[in-house]
C-alpha cells in the first residue's frame, strides 16, 4: 500500500499540497500504514532511497553578447549510457549496420529502421579506418519551442534525445521511455536589443552556445569511444556520433544557420523551389567549415565569407566540431509540418478557392459514417488551427470529395484530380514504415504527378507560383529515406507528443516561479518512480525465458484478427423488424436462399438457379426471432514482438435508427469488402475475389434449429450477414483519381441481396 500511494501521488498529477492535506486527515496515514506523513517526506524518500537510471539536471550560464542566460541540461554521454544500457531495450537494439533485400537475387533493397540506411554503412566504414570493430551509436536530437500557458505568453524550449539503435517501433511510443529530456535552453526574446537583426543573430549565437555546451563532451570521445554495456551486460567499444536532426523548418534554418525560405539542406535558389526539375547540390560542408573558420579575421570579414557560403554568420555552431556529422544531410524529412501541416494545408485553401468552400463543404456534409473517417458535420473550409491528426483525417477523403466538382470557366478537372491524386499519394508512400527502391521510385513519380499537373491552380488563380520551401523538400525525400530509413524514424509528430510529459505537465506541477528548477527536480523523482515500477513490476512476474529478437522489415498490411462480441446486440429480433428497421428487404427470400444453397453445396451438380429457387420457396423457418449483432471488429495483432497493444484496426456497423441524448441516431449500414472466392489474402491481393457490399443485418441462427435447417454433413458458419451488392469492380481504375467508380447491383430493378459467412469479410 506504501508503494501503490506514492506512486499514484507522482504519477497521477495530485500536487504536493492536496496530498498533504490528504495525509493531514486524522487516520489517514496510519490506517494506510504509510512510511510519509505529507509531500516532503514523500519527496526526501524519493530523492534519497530510490534509484535512478538517468543522470541528473545541471544549471549553467552561458554568456552570449555580454548576457548570461541559464541553460539546464544532463551530461550527454550519461544520458546515452542510460538508454542503451536500458535491460527493457537490451533485447532490440542494433549494433551494426545491415542490408535488408526483398529478393533471393538481393537487387531490391529494403529500408526501415536506421540501421538498414546507407549513413550507418557509409559512416561505419569511415570509422573502421580510425577504429576497427567499433559500435556507432546513432544520436538523435530535437529540439522545438513550446508554449505552456495560454495568456502569459510563457513558453519552454526543451530538446530530446534517443538513439537509433534502439527500433523505431518502439522509439516513437513515449509510454516505452526511449527518449530522454537532454536540456532546457533559454527561452528569451532579448527585448533589449532593438535591432531585429542583431536580436535575431544574438538569438542564433545564442542557440548555438547552448547546444555547443550541451554536446560538448561528444567532440572529446567521437573518435576514441568508450566501453558501454547494454541492458544484458555485453561490453562493447562504442562511438557516440550525431546523426540527425528532428525539427520543423524553423529550428532546421537555426539548425543548420540558413536564411529564412531557402533549403536547410541544399543550394537550391529560392525561386526555383516550386521546380522539379531544377539541379541543386547538398550544401559544401567544408566550404561552409572554411567561411567559420574565419571568425578570427574580424566581423566583416566572417560575415562575407558566411554569405559566399551561403549560411548565416553564426559564432561556433554546436556542429562544427563534431566528428563525422554533415548537419545539412543529419537534416530530416518532418512529414507533420512539410506535408500535414504544410502542403496539405495549402492544398485544401487551393481547392476551397477553385471549388468554393460552399460546395466542398456540403460534400462533406454528405460523407456516410465510417471506422476510418471522422465527420465534419459543418464542413472543412471554416476550420482554423487544425491539428496533424485532423488534416489527417480530411486526406482520406479529400480526393473522393472533388470527384465530379465543376471547375470555374468550364476548364477540365482531369489535371486538378491528378494533382490532389499525385500529392495525396506522395503523402501516404512517404509514411511507408518499409520501402524499397521500386516504391521509392513510386514516391518519385508521385511527386512527378503532381508537378506535371499543378498549373491547372495558376490557371484558376488560386496560385502565382509554387515556390515553397515545404514543396521543394519533399525532393529529399527518397534520399533521405535511403540515408536514414523511413519516416517514421524521425516525424515530429512522435516528439511533439513528449512535450505534454516532458514540458506541460512539469511546469503544470510548479508554482510558476522559478519554474525550470522545479521541473528539473519533478521530472527526476518521476522517472525514479517509473523506474522503480517496472523493478517492482518485473519481480512480481518473475524471470521469463524471452525469444531473441530478429530485426526484420515491417510487415507493408497489419495482420488482423476479427473479433465478435461474446453476447448479441439485440435477442429477439422479429424478422419483420429486420426488414423495416434494419433495411434488410429481402431477408426471408435470401435466408431460404442461402440455406438452400448451402444444404446441397456437396451435390456432384450444382443446382440451376430456377431450381434454386423452387426449393428455396418450400423452405419454412422453425423461429421467428434472431440474435443480432451491431458491429463486427477486427484487433491488431503484435506480429513484431514489441509488445504493442492491441487496437481496433477496422470495424463494420449495422444497426437500426436508435434515440441517444443527442436525439435520433439515423440508422448505420457500413460497405465491406468481401472475399467471393480465389483470393487467399484478402489484404494484399488487391480487388480480385472481392466484391464490395453494404452490411444490414449480422446475425446468428438458433443452433436448436440447425438440424431442422441443414444436414448434417453440412457445417454452418457461426455468424450470418445479409448484405446488398454493389457492382462488380471494373478492370480499371478511373485515369485521373485512380479509384474504382461502383453503383448498386440491381436485379429486375431491384436491390441485389445475399447472404454471406462473417468470416468472409475483409474489411
């Protein structure tokens, strides 16, 4: 009980002053036989009786322009060790670089985790020259001002740390502590100097200093290493080396010292940034390095020589020493700031102002209910401040809803649909948690699409010109992707996630007043309690016998598991309100179908549809009730051994109108796709062997009255679905938006119906 009340006292966000109060109750400790009497004894044991994994927070000045500014950091080098010599990790982590092939003839390679990119090829060959047989510990920083209040304007500017050889499965799920807070830099507006452009050079310097401080003992040990011991306790000779940087556009230009709307990574002109085809070349890291190299040689001198190299005159950036690193290629891509927050973004104005935001919106409006799409009852168009999650949300069905729209001046909306085709399909591959050179060249000509068809914006006025910064990086994409492995290595997204653990919910838990000290201390007692549980956790649970881990390429489909509920919906529904209420017309006429059908499925000649159908008109149902259910779900399944938890992947409603406290919810009848035969893998083998059909009844027979229904060499499925066809798929997608056009299947003019196993579902 000692242990349960502090860790729910330090987990849990109670401050220190409502516990105390809780515990100054009469009785209350004492009945809990708690070893604490308010916060402050809670805290002395925390501090001085538990352990702790990670280095603690230093306070140092660091002066910048005649002002001393506070930095909180860890020693980098502890903090690595702790990550690496994390038992939870000992298991999955990477000690040297691979080539992953999908081929037996090893011609297409394979790209995912950091480690099966060419940099940790590239850079361990390097190293080899230096020091034979050593282990590069991939660094990764981030860094990304926050603001923590709403009217004081007060802000944290944190930066994170990890390290690649650790998967990114497991990297980007903060609950599995594979990033550590490495500092807290000063977060200043330097109002004192009037000059915006000193201001903004003070700041860089300024950034850069802090960061130099940080990093600093990375530039004595890069070359030599040292010996670390993993989670399971194999001493190895390892080199800390930095790797890449995770940042929006704004902390990559203060990274790398670029001006405002050019290329962090490159020497592309900035109005050629809207171009697919323009040449541009990674920016000259050593002629960048010469032009630094110049700070001795008085003020004007460097800042020429900076703006011959095309940087900012930046005084000793916290990469110039570092061993090994080229910031302008550690540099990646931000698929939630350049594509969702960016370009899609742009892309939604676009159409707003080419369709008008009125039409768009009332196709909105219309949008069924589905498992994957969030509604937007009152349109796209007036939404402000969207978030990642809802531009996300808008891509899957942004395309469908500028199907068919009427461009103004009666210009063809071919090139407008090939445009949002070629964008929305670059979105989805750049998110590849696997890629090979063929999709990476697919990545490529998506990207192609979109820029062969682009003009049709400047045709309807919406665009003068595409020179965008956003637009322009997605050209690194594929090289990058090859340097670094996929995306999902380093999207902000997973890091900006760390700031409500990190940031918000530390300076939550202060008093506002000297805050950084005070998050400093909350965020080091919180991971010794966190620490401590899973101690506590693992010896309650005793040791276990664990399969080695394999890195494998991630599998391109989730392997899924359809679930049903263990009790119905409904019990005793009537037949004839299966027919009014859940729209299922025909249920009596396809039931005695189905049955019919299935009861001579062994017959050596299969039953012409006239006789069928005289058979199936003989047949009387010995009930006059079902069991219904409403939802039928299919759950992830942890195929990689990461210990993921099991999530709703997809799901399918049929359910009758019903009253809620909002009012009538209208009834819901969600399309699938069903496997109709010869297609063993429903999830990878595309449209053939499925049909697409609308789901209205999911039910179960009485199995009292099987053996009235069915012989007995037959065996009946389990669940039933009565379901209205659509229209076969075509043998082509449409050429411009690339998706299948279907309509109801009619039969005499009326709505096609049948009747099919749930296990044949595959969505």
């Amino acid at each position: 009980m000692d242990w349960e009340v502090a860790r729910w006292a330090k987990l849990r966000g109670v401050s220190s002053t409502a516990l105390s109060d809780l515990l100054a109750i009469e009785g209350v400790s004492e009945h809990l036989s708690l070893s604490f009497k308010n916060a402050n004894e809670l805290n002395a044991i925390v501090n001085h009786e538990l352990p702790t994994g990670r280095p603690k927070f230093k306070r140092e000045q660091i002066i910048v322009a005649g002002e001393a500014f506070d930095v909180y950091y860890r020693d980098v080098i502890e903090c690595v060790k702790s990550l690496y010599g994390d038992p939870d990790f000992a298991n999955y982590l990477a000690f040297a670089p691979e080539r992953h092939y999908s081929d037996e003839d090893e011609t297409i390679r394979l790209f995912h985790d950091m480690h099966t990119g060419k940099w940790w090829w590239n850079t361990q060959k390097k190293l080899d020259q230096h020091s034979p047989g050593g282990t590069i510990i991939p660094i990764i920083i981030s860094s990304d001002k926050t603001q923590v209040t709403l009217f004081r304007n007060k802000s944290v500017y944190p930066v994170y740390l990890t390290i690649g050889n650790i998967p990114k499965e497991i990297r980007r799920k903060p609950s599995r502590g594979a990033h550590i807070l490495l500092a807290y830099l000063p977060c200043t507006r330097l109002e004192h100097i009037t000059n915006k452009a000193s201001r903004r050079r003070t700041l860089a310097n300024l950034y850069h200093a802090c960061l130099s401080r940080v990093l600093a003992p990375l530039k004595s040990i890069e070359l030599e290493g040292l010996r670390m011991a993993s989670g399971d306790g194999v001493l190895r000779h390892c080199h800390l080396l930095f790797a890449s940087f995770i940042g929006d556009y704004p902390e990559q230009l203060l990274a790398a010292g670029i001006k405002f709307g050019e290329c962090p990574k490159c020497d592309m002109d900035i109005d050629e940034t809207g171009s697919n085809t323009a040449p541009f070349h990674l920016r000259n890291l050593g002629k960048v390095l010469d032009a630094l190299a110049t700070l001795g040689e008085g003020s004007l001198s460097f800042v020429r020589a900076c703006s011959e190299a095309g940087i900012k005159p930046i005084v000793h950036p916290f990469w110039e020493d570092l061993p090994f690193t080229n910031i302008f290629r550690a540099i990646t891509p931000d698929v939630l700031h350049q594509l969702y927050q960016g370009l899609i973004k742009h892309l939604l104005g676009w159409l707003s102002a080419a369709c008008g935001a009125a039409e768009l919106d009332a196709r909105c409006r219309r949008l069924p209910p589905n498992h994957h799409i969030h509604l937007f009852s009152k349109g796209i168009t007036s939404l402000s401040r969207l978030s990642g999650t809802e531009h996300a949300q808008i891509c899957r069905f942004l395309l469908g809803i500028v199907i068919g729209i009427r461009l103004p001046n009666n210009l063809n909306a071919g090139r407008l649909l090939r445009a949002v085709r070629g964008l929305l399909d670059f979105l989805y591959l750049a998110q590849y948690p696997c890629h090979s050179s063929e999709t990476l060249q697919l990545l490529d000509d998506t990207l192609d699409l979109f820029h062969d068809n682009k003009d049709i914006f400047i045709e309807l006025g919406v665009r003068s010109n595409f020179n965008l910064p956003k637009l322009h990086a997605t050209r690194h994409y594929s090289a990058m992707i090859m340097m670094l492995g996929t995306t999902d290595n380093y999207n902000t997204e997973y890091t900006e996630r760390l700031h409500i653990d990190f940031v918000k919910d530390a300076y939550r838990a202060t008093n506002h007043k000297d805050e950084f000290v005070q998050m400093t201390r909350w965020l080091e007692r919180k991971e010794k309690i966190m620490r401590h549980d899973k101690y506590v956790n693992w010896r309650h649970a005793g040791v276990e016998e664990t399969e080695p881990y394999h890195s494998r390429p991630p599998d391109m489909s989730f392997r899924r598991l359809q679930t049903m509920t263990k009790h119905p919906s409904a019990k005793a529904v009537s037949i004839d309100k299966l027919v009014e209420e859940y729209g299922a017309t025909y249920f009596r006429e396809a039931l005695a179908r189905y049955i019919t059908q299935l009861s001579h499925a062994n017959d050596p000649i299969p039953l012409r549809s006239q006789t069928l159908d005289a058979l199936a008109r003989d047949i009387h149902f010995p009930f006059r009730t079902l069991s219904v259910f409403h939802k039928i779900k299919w759950l992830s399944v942890d195929a990689r051994g990461h210990g993921d938890a099991t999530a709703t992947l997809d799901s399918v409603h049929a359910r009758p109108q019903r009253s809620s406290d909002s009012g009538l919810r209208p009834r819901r009848s969600d399309t699938a796709l069903v496997n109709i035969g010869g297609n063993p893998d429903v999830v990878n083998g595309g449209i053939e062997g499925v049909r697409v059909g609308q789901v209205r009844v999911v039910f179960l027979l009485p199995s009292k009255m099987l053996p009235l229904l069915f012989p007995p060499t037959v065996e009946v499925p389990n669940h039933l679905a009565y379901i209205e066809w659509f229209t076969p798929f075509p043998s082509a997608p449409d050429r411009h938006h690339g998706l299948y056009k279907l309509s109801r299947a009619l039969h005499g003019g009326e709505k096609n119906s049948k009747y099919r196993a749930v296990g044949k579902y595959c969505t």
